[in-house]
C-alpha cells in the first residue's frame, strides 16, 4: 500500500520516526511530507534514511512529476502525525500553500489526523470547531491521549503511541474495514448517549460506585459525531483526565439524575444508546452525617432499594406512545454465574428488557473497565435481525473506538431502513 506520512511542527514529530518505520517494515511504500518547520524538530535526512524514499517540503520540487498533485491521487491512505491546530485549521479551510497541504487537498484516499498540542488549544473552541467540521467531512481525527505534554503541562493532547496510530492505520487498511461510516450519515439525527459509572451516597463522604471510566460512553458518542449527528451526552462519574471537549454534556452523578436527564432528552432524540454502567440498587436512606464506627463493634446494615430501570422505561414509554428513539441500545457488563455463560445473561437482558440492539461487555477485575481495548458482542432484536438481514451476535474486539464505530454503524443502519 502507499501511504503518505504528513508530518508538521510539533515536539511530538519524533514519535512519527517510530510510526514511519513501523509502515516501512510492514510492507508499505511509505512518502514522508513534512512541514517546512517541523524540520526544526526532525531532519529530512531522517525522513529520508527511514523511509527509503526523497522528502520535500515545496511544491517547486519534482514539478515534472507534478507531485503536489499525483502523491495524493495515488494514495491508499493518507496520515498527518502529529497534526497541530494550526494545520488543523488549514485542512479545515482548504488552504494549500506547501506539498502537504495540497496534497490533502488532492487526494480522496482515507484521511487520519492525529493530533498533538496542548491542552488549552486542544480545548479552544476554535479548534473544537475545527474537529468538528473536519470529522462532518469523513476525515478522521484520533482523540489525543492524556498525559505529560512539553515541560511541566499535563492533561488532554499528548500524541498516541506510534503503536496505537500504527494499529489504527491497519485496520483502515483492511478491505472490509465496513464500519467506518461515510460523512454525513447521521447529518440531521440527534443522538443521546450515557456514559460513566454512577455514584449513590451513603452520607456525606462515601458512596456505592462501580469501576466504569466512561471511556466506551465516550468514544460512542465521539463515533455518533464524526458521522454528523448531534449529540448529546449523560456523563456520571468518568474516569480522571477523560477529555469531554466539543460535546454538549449533562452531569448526573446518580441513577435518579440520570434518569431524569434521559428521559427529558429521549423524546426528541433518534437514537438512544444507554452505556452507562448504572447502579440497580441504591441505599435506602442517606445518613447526613458520617457513618462512624462505634465502641460495640457492632457492623452496621445498609439496606438498598431499586433504582429505575431507565432502559426498560424508554422502551416502555416508546411502545406506548409511538414516540421516541427510533433506535434504542442498551449494554450489558456481564461475569456469567455458575450456570450461565455471559452471552446467555445478556440473550435473556436483550428479551426482558425490549431494546433494538444490546451490547454484551464480559467484564471482570483487570477486564473492560478503565482499558483502552475491548471486546464485545452486538445482539440484535428479532424485529432488528429482520431488518439487517444478517447473523448476530456480531463479535468486535480491538479498541473502544473500533467498537463504537461498529456500534453506531449498525444503529445507523436500523435508522436508514423503512419499516417492513
């Protein structure tokens, strides 16, 4: 495959060494194109030595092959690591003053972004805007990871790990790579999300919670984005660092508020798709002062009383109004039990609980939650098996995003098909 590494002028290009000698040594013909200013940070002769291939920054070289032009018509994929906001800004406005920028512009290969800066430009709404309009386009755009950028910052924007990118470009490389959907696709949908674990208080310090870091909530919501919905997001508790920029976010730390918030938002939504891992039992009563130990040694006993179902209640809500998300899914975090396999439990969910499509996490200690990779499996209703017309359960494994493309892809399907 030829793929071109885009390269601008950020203190991360040093990892795009790594990246560009991982495509090499995988076969590819590998064109670097690095910025005139990024070559502050790695040397053309680097570029050069790995790729096995001549590097130019200007449109004025190679003008008899015309290259600005024929580097991008020729292109199976095309890759800018790092990408900085100000290149970002570029693509986003079709500016073409180098051999990079118009070479993204002539090409309708698959497009990866993969950005790097910090936080704060990370966050600016200008660059939120930026991401928006590029993903609206069908360009895709990594989420930056969370970590120690340049000097003493840390937080949203350092760039993934060549090994990551490297993954990623993989799979968009493979020919049924189907579940990335084309721009547009869900242009005038509105989509509700959950994410997040929720907490239930005991008294004014403690609290009943589970391990959910919302990072699958998250990436489902940024898969419904990119694909042009508008989206809305109901965020409990997140993991720390989790970077919610660009998103309209409801906070709602516990079952009850989150139920309310679902239900205010389901009506005039199309798709609903319930990711949060939400507590079934909450404490009957909440002590307004701290729990204390005392002299008699005596344990003390919390009794706990149902939370409401929120799944089942849109559901119900839909089928007896005739409104509602036109598409509703639900997750199931199974162990399995000493009779039952996890897919079993989450079969038996799918029926109880009426919903269009059920996503089965098998989880456990060390497994799901707060990881970056996953596995699941996308169950269908009868009615929805119907109308895909194919076998389910469909089986996904790889990273979050991965899975929430695959996710959003099959209820965009559900959305797109009449009824019949």
């Amino acid at each position: 495959m030829r793929i071109v590494l885009g390269v601008s002028a950020g203190i991360a290009a040093y990892k795009s060494v790594h990246l560009a000698r991982l495509l090499k040594e995988d076969g590819h013909q590998v064109d670097v194109i690095p910025t005139s200013s990024s070559l502050e940070f790695v040397g053309r002769a680097t570029w050069e030595a790995i790729s096995g291939r001549p590097v130019s920054t200007t449109v004025f070289e190679g003008v008899d092959e015309v290259r600005h032009v024929r580097l991008g018509q020729e292109a199976d994929l095309v890759v800018v690591a790092p990408a900085t906001a100000d290149l970002l800004a570029k693509i986003r406005a079709g500016m073409a003053d180098d051999l990079m920028t118009t070479t993204l512009l002539a090409t309708e290969a698959p497009t990866l972004l993969v950005p790097a800066m910090h936080t704060e430009m990370w966050r600016n709404a200008a660059t939120r805007e930026n991401v928006a309009g590029l993903r609206a386009r069908g360009i895709e755009v990594m989420e930056p990871a969370v970590g120690r950028l340049t000097g003493k910052d840390s937080g949203p924007g350092r760039m993934p790990e060549p090994s990551e990118i490297y993954a990623r470009v993989q799979q968009l490389l493979e020919p049924d790579h189907a579940e990335s959907l084309p721009a547009g696709t869900l242009n005038g949908r509105r989509v509700l999300v959950s994410a997040g674990g929720t907490r239930e208080p005991l008294d004014p310090v403690r609290f009943l919670g589970n391990r959910s870091s919302g990072k699958q909530g998250l990436a489902l919501a940024r898969a419904a984005q990119a694909a042009g919905a508008e989206v809305t997001l109901v965020a409990g508790s997140m993991a720390s660092g989790v970077d919610l920029g660009g998103i309209d976010t409801i906070s709602a730390e516990t079952t009850e508020q989150m139920h309310a918030a679902v239900l205010d938002h389901a009506a005039e939504s199309d798709v609903l798709i319930m990711a949060a891992a939400v507590a079934d039992f909450r404490p009957a009563g909440y002590t307004t002062t701290k729990i204390k130990k005392t002299d008699d040694a005596a344990d003390p006993v919390i009794q706990l009383q149902r939370n409401p179902d929120i799944l089942a209640e849109v559901v119900q809500r839909r089928a007896q109004s005739g409104g509602g998300p036109e598409v509703i899914v639900g997750f199931a975090a199974e162990t399995g039990d000493d009779t039952h396999a996890p897919l079993e439990l989450a079969e038996q969910k799918l029926a109880r609980k009426g919903c269009d499509l059920l996503v089965l996490n098998h989880v456990g200690e060390n497994l799901v939650f707060g990881q970056d990779t996953t596995e699941i499996h996308i169950l269908a209703s009868e009615h929805a098996q119907r109308m895909l017309g194919e076998a389910h359960p469909l089986h996904v494994t790889g990273s979050k995003a991965q899975a929430a493309e695959a996710v959003v892809a099959q209820a965009a399907r559900l959305l797109s098909m009449p009824e019949g």
